[in-house]
C-alpha cells in the first residue's frame, strides 16, 4: 500500500510538472504569436517604407532624368553661343583690316590731296 501511495505521489509529481511544463509551453506559444505580430507589423512598416522609398527614387530619376534633359539643351545653347561668338571675332577682325585698309586709303588719298593742292598752288604762283 505504501508502495502505491508512493507511486500515486510520484505519478501526482510528474504530472503536476507536466502540466507546468504545458503551462510554460503554453506561455511560450503566446510569447512567441506577440513576437509574431510584432515581427510582422514591422516587416509591414519596413515594406510601406520602402514602397515610399521607392516612389522618392521615382521622383528623383524623374527630376534628375529632366536636368540632365535641360543640361543637355544647355550645353547646345553653350555650343551654339561659342559658334556665334567666334563668327563675330571673325566679323570684327574683318572689320578691324577693312578700317585700317579705310584708313590707309584715306591717308594715302589725303597726301595726294595735299600734294595736289601744293601743285595747283605752286602753279598759282608760277602763273
């Protein structure tokens, strides 16, 4: 009979453990369905961010895509104003000879004029 109270105890002991180990089991499986939820609000949060992410890298491409556009047209505009430059160096050194040449003929015409006008004179004087 002892030996059955014993065994009764020990059976009592066992299971009193095993439904404290079930209880902590239990607690666990709890523990781990908050974690869960936690893990998946932020896998959720971290998916709306980078969807938000992902719309800014939109914008910016878009944005950087139109600069390069207009820089690319700037630097056609740049190109365009050298070309536009150089021909005016090009039409004012022409400008700059044809004064001087101007001016040469001029000088040139002037001293014959003066020279003309010494001979009608000496020959005013002469006559």
């Amino acid at each position: 009979m002892e030996r059955v109270k014993n065994m009764t105890k020990k059976l009592m002991e066992e299971r009193q453990k095993a439904e404290d180990r079930i209880s902590d089991l239990e607690q666990e499986i709890e523990d781990m369905k908050l974690k869960l939820e936690e893990v998946e609000n932020e896998k959720t949060e971290l998916l709306n961010s980078c969807e938000e992410k992902e719309e800014e890298v939109e914008a910016i491409t878009a944005e950087n895509e139109e600069e390069i556009k207009r820089i690319g047209e700037l630097e056609l505009e740049i190109e365009n104003n050298i070309r536009v430059i150089d021909s005016n160096k090009n039409e004012l050194h022409n400008l700059e000879q044809e004064k001087n040449h101007k001016e040469e003929k001029h000088t040139e015409l002037e001293a014959k004029l003066k020279a003309f006008i010494q001979e009608c004179m000496d020959m005013s004087e002469g006559v």
